[in-house]
C-alpha cells in the first residue's frame, strides 16, 4: 500500500505519542523502537494501528491530564481503562457500558474510568454513543413549558422517535441509544439498580426537601472523542466524581436548567423584590450545602470547589516537580460560585492544546 | 517643520477619532474637513495637537464606552468631563483633583467624572499622579504582619520617604502625590471632610460592626493613561460608583488584602474545620450583604452585581441598536461572587482593543 498524505501523519503522530509514553513508562529507546517499525508496517499495511493495551492506558491518562478544562485532573494516573475493543455488537456494548456504571460506582466510593470501544475507521465511521452522558434526565417541551433537563431537549426527542416513552417527570433517567455503522441505533433502558441517585436535602432547612430535587451519582461524559496518536476512539465515555457546584451552581441553578434558585428563596423566606438583598447569592449557598449535605450523607462520592482547587493545586505542583507545563482553560477551572476564594482566579493559564486529549465532536443524530 | 514617522502616526491616529467623533456628536463633512486641516498644520508646526473641549469630552466618554474590563457602561455618555489643562503648578492640581473629589461626591448620590490634566509631552514626558486611585488606604509591613491594605505598600513607603507618616491603622487616608517633569514629587493630604468613608455594619448580625470594617466611597482610579486619537493624557483621574463585590468580594475578601472571610466566618459561627461547610461561601454573601446595606443606609451609591449585569445588558441592546460591536474582557465582566447567575457568565466577549481607550501604564514610582 502507498503511504498518503494521511497515513504521513499517523504515523508522525503515533512516533509523537510513543515517544513521550514509552518515555514516561520507562522504556528502553530500544523498545520504542521496535514498537516505532511495527506501527509504521502495519500503518503501511492496514492505513492505521492498534494501540496495546499499556498504550491504550497510558494514553487515557494522559488525555486526562491534559484537559485544560478539568480541575479534578490530580488524579490522572489512577485512571482504570477498560479495553472494549473487542465489542462488535449492540448487546455486547450495552453490557460492558452497565459494567462500566456499576464499576463507577462501586457502592458510591466512586471511581474514575473509562470504557474504550473500538477506533474510527479508516473513512472516519465509528460506531458512536448518542447520550451525552450514560446516566442524565430527559427534558420535554410542554404545553406549561420544559420539564426536566432543558439540556435534553433534543437527544429526549430522538428517543421518542426510536419508540422510546419517558413517564414525564422532571427526572426521568434516559436510555442509552447505541450506533453501529450503517445498522439502527440500539435503544435499551439501564437497569434500575445500576442507577444511583441521591435525593436533595438541607440539613438545617427541613422543607428543602419538599422541592423534591435529585441528582444521578455519576457523571459519565460519552459523547467525546478520546485522541491517542492519532487514533481517535470516538466512543470512550469516561467519569470521575462530581464537584458540588456542577449541580449545585449549575445544572439545578441555572435559569435555563433546572431553575430553582427562586423555590429554594422562598422556602428561605428571602427578600426577592431587591436585587440588593444577594437573595441568589444565598439561596446559592444553600442549595450547594444541600447537594455536599445529600451526597455525603448517601455516601456517594463528590468534591466541594474549595477542595477541588487545592488539589488542582497540588496538581500543578506535581507537574512541575516532572518538569511539564500545566495548561489551562481559566474560564472552566474557575468554579462557578466564589471564584475569587480559590488560589485559581487569581493566575493566568495558558490554554495551549496538548495531545493526547479528550475532543467535543458533532452529535450523531446531527449528520 | 519635517513631517517624521512618529507624526505622521499622529495625524492618522487623529484622522481616525476625528472621523467616528464627528459623525457621533452629528458634525457635517465640511466640518470635519475643516478640523482636520486645522490639525494637520498643528501638527505640521508644533509635533502635536489639541483637542477642543468637544473632542476631549466625547473622547473621554467613548474610552468609557470602549474599556472591555467595565461592566458599568450603560451609563457612558453621562460622564462630567473636568477639563484641566490649564493647570500648571502642583498646589492647583492638588485643588482640581478635590474639587473633582467634591464633586463626584456629591453627598453620597456619586456622580461618575474625569479630570483631564495637559497631555504628555513629544518627548513623553508628562505630569504624573503617584496614586492608584485618589482615595486609598495605606498598607505597612510589621512585624506582627501587614496592617492595611496590602496593594498599597509600595506607594505607603514611598509617601513614608517624602515625609509623610501614617497612624498606622488598617484604614488610614494615603496622601496626594503629584510629580511635574522635573520637579520634586509634591505631597499632600486630602482634607477630611472630603473624604467619604462608610462603616460597615450587617442589619441582622450586630457582631458585625465588632470587626471595625470601614471602606471609602468612590472608587477614583488615578494611575491609567486616557489615549484620545493618539493624544496621551497620563494624568486623568475618574470615577464611577462601587459595584458591591469590588469591596466584599475582592478588597476585603482576599486573602492577600483584608482577608476579612475568617473573622466574619468566626462571628457567624460557622464550622471552618471544613470546607465543605462552605463556610467561606456563606461568610462572603453575608459580607456584601453588609457592605451593600451599609453604603446604602449611608446614602452612598452603590450597585449590586446582579444589578450592574442587568444594566451592561441594557447596554449591550444599546450598542447593538447603534450598530456598534461591543467588545468585552470576560474574565473582568464576570463578577467574583456567584458569576454564573449573571447572563455574563454565558456568552462569549471578544476582547479586542478598540480606540479611545484607559490603559495601563508604569508607575512613576519605578522610573
Ligand atoms: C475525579 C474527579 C473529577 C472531577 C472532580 C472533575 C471535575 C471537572 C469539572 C468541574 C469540570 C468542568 C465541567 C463543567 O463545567 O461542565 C471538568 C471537565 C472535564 N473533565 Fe474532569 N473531573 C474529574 C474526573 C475526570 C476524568 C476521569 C476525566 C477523563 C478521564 C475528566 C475529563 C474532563 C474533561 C474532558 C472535561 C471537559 C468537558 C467538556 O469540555 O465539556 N475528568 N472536570
Ligand atoms: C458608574 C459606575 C461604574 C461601575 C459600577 C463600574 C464597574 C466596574 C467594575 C466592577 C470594574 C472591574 C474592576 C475590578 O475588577 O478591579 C470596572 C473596571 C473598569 N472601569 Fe468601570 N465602572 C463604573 C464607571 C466607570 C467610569 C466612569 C469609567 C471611566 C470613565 C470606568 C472605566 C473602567 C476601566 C478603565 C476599568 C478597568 C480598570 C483596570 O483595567 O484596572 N468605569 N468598572
């Protein structure tokens, strides 16, 4: 076979990534090289390659720690990577993604992980996850406006196409949807018992739970793609814990999400005809204790952002020690609730992209 | 007189504001012809040329209107401009700038103003301002620590070697200190009854008013460089009201400033073994609450951070009906304190740099 223009750079890429892993794993030059000549013939044979396993590994890991946006990156290195390669079926992916959540979460002593299903394809065709994230509510549009997570809108109508009926509540969990090339997608519900919830509650305000908020355990991101020299596995969800203002300050709080800062203000009885009197400010504070309060109190693992930044801290002093350069997305690391009293606010991070790293790419139902 | 590169640089900077000036303040084509001839010879003649009271107020307002970093721009087309150019000696500099103090007081009902002192030089060289901003307090190393406000140590011990000695409170009034080309630094205190200062108290928390905070009225940053169609004016002081958080959530929260979170956190009793109590979190919304409650039982202005996001809203539509881009630095527009219930926080800015416009410039201090 010729070597073409995109070949060139497969292989430019993967003679990057193993240098610096085989590096980092200790390996001899004479070891990389011997795996540098068998990647080049079967890229020459084949126009791509198979990552080993230790590979696979290492660069999961890496993409981990080299996600600008993430603050939880400190824990990079205790990734688990499940090799699903070998999946070539529906069913086949749909058991190993329901291990990967009860593996996640093992109880609610959560832990971080990543499924890897087989690689694009030489024209670019992979089979692909339509959910966001394995485990998220629907959203609805109806007559008395959205229900549920506004953020769903459109996967929840593609559901319904496929047959699927949600029971209408504001937390109806969705069912994982499955692509294979050129076969319909796959819809199946996640067994009941593999979902974990928590239910939201204050721990000196009783009627907090009156409001009937919950949230998921785990969040699993499935719709990016994961990048390793080159070879992009377009179908690689992953999870860590959840920070507290992710749902406390964001998915339940924002005006277009869920939207409950002001039942959370009158339940508090608080002065909202003034801007002046910080009534979201407070009710803020309130619903995030609550969700820290909740999760805690369910045992299931989460991060408040004030720990959170001192470990990223501690991440950058990590790096240094190893001599690599922490890049960064200032305006996803900074938490979305009194960023000013994290170390982060007040630095400047430099947002270069670094490889291996974790891609947004287009919805599936989009093409 | 030789047209040089540097002038002719001039002469397009000038072109360009005269231009967008004109058409903005409705002034015909002749008009603006005119104008620029009459600038084209000044400059030709003397290496510089000078705005008309028209073009130094409208100039002065469009930089407000352009500075990317201000949330409060709806308002800048109602700026006061106080032109001083006239001025030559220390003694009336010092009297403009209390008389813009004066004024922009107004017992408490803040009226946003610029003073405009004469332009820099050809060679550069200008009257400088040594202060940040004309109200200020004093910060000082000791040995049991930094008493003060941390900011201002350096221009403290600099007023200390010209002879002036602070009481050595954590709020004491910093001096004038202006320096005309060649001349000795001139130092002065502004008298007291121009100085606004406010107590702060919180209206259910009685302790509160235990801890001694105090912070002063209008902000009136002194240290920045107003560019007007290539016309460098370092010395033009100007002030807007507070927005709440500049004080609650950054001057007294920080911890490298006042550091006031520990001591509100020990009056509320709030648990700090933890930081998942979110104790610093509930100390800062009680903060500002007091800091917003007490400018405004003082009767001095002052604007909430969901407020002001409101009114750069309104600005925004604004801008947009007049066909203008607004440009926006997003890490500066977010406030500090629960940013994501602003609609701020959920669009991007571009920050580009757009004429007249306050930038930064070195301290005089470190020449
Ligand atoms: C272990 C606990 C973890 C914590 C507390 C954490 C925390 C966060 C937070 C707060 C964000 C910003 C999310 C947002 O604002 O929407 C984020 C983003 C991100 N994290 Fe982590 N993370 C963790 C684990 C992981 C793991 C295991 C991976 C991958 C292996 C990962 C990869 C990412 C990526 C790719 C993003 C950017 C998502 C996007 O662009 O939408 N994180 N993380
Ligand atoms: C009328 C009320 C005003 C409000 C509420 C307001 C609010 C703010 C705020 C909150 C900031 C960010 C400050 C920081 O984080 O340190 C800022 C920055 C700024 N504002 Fe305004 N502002 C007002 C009036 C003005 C006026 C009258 C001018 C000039 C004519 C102005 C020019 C600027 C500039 C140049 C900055 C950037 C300062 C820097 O780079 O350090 N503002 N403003």
């Amino acid at each position: 076979m010729m070597i073409s223009n995109s070949t060139m750079l497969l292989l430019e890429e993967a003679t990057d990534y193993i240098g610096i892993c085989y590096e980092e794993l200790g390996k001899s030059d004479y070891q990389k090289e011997v795996r540098l000549l068998e990647i080049k013939k079967e890229i020459e044979h084949t126009g791509t390659y198979t990552h080993s396993f230790e590979e696979l590994e290492h660069g999961a890991r890496m993409a981990w720690r080299n996600n600008n946006r993430c603050i939880g990156r400190l824990f990079w290195n205790s990734l688990t990577v499940f090799d699903e390669r070998h999946q070539t079926t529906a069913e086949g992916i749909f058991d190993a993604l329901v291990q990967h959540i009860d593996f996640a979460g093992n109880n609610g002593k959560i832990r971080p992980a990543i499924t890897v299903f087989r690689a694009a394809q030489e024209n670019g065709e992979s089979m692909r996850l339509w959910n966001h994230q394995l485990i998220r509510y629907a959203g609805y549009e109806t007559a008395r406006g959205i229900v549920g997570d506004s953020s769903s809108l459109e996967f929840t109508k593609r559901c319904q196409e496929l047959g699927w009926e949600g029971a209408g509540t504001a937390f109806d969990i969705l069912p994982l949807v499955i692509q294979l090339r050129g076969e319909e997608p796959f819809l199946k519900e996640i067994p009941r018992q593999s979902i974990m919830e928590v239910e939201i509650g204050h721990p000196e305000i009783p009627e907090f739970s009156q409001l009937g908020i919950k949230w998921y355990g785990i969040p699993i991101i499935s719709d990016m793609m994961l990048e390793i020299g080159g070879i992009e596995y377009k179908m690689a969800p992953f999870n860590g814990w959840y920070m507290g203002t992710e749902i406390g300050a964001r998915n339940l709080a924002d005006e277009d999400r869920y939207n409950f800062l002001p039942a959370v203000a009158e339940i508090m009885e608080l002065n909202m005809q003034s801007n002046r009197s910080l009534w979201k400010d407070k009710a803020l504070v309130e619903l995030n204790i609550a969700v820290l309060e909740s999760f805690q109190e369910a045992g299931v693992t989460i991060v408040d952002h004030h720990t959170a930044a001192k470990q990223f801290k501690n991440f950058e002093k990590k790096e240094e020690v190893e001599g690599r350069d922490v890049t960064g997305n200032w305006a996803w690391l900074i938490p979305p609730m009194s960023p000013a009293t994290t170390h982060i606010f007040h630095k400047p991070y430099k947002n270069d992209l670094v490889k291996p790293n974790y891609f947004h790419q287009k919805a599936p139902y989009q093409f």
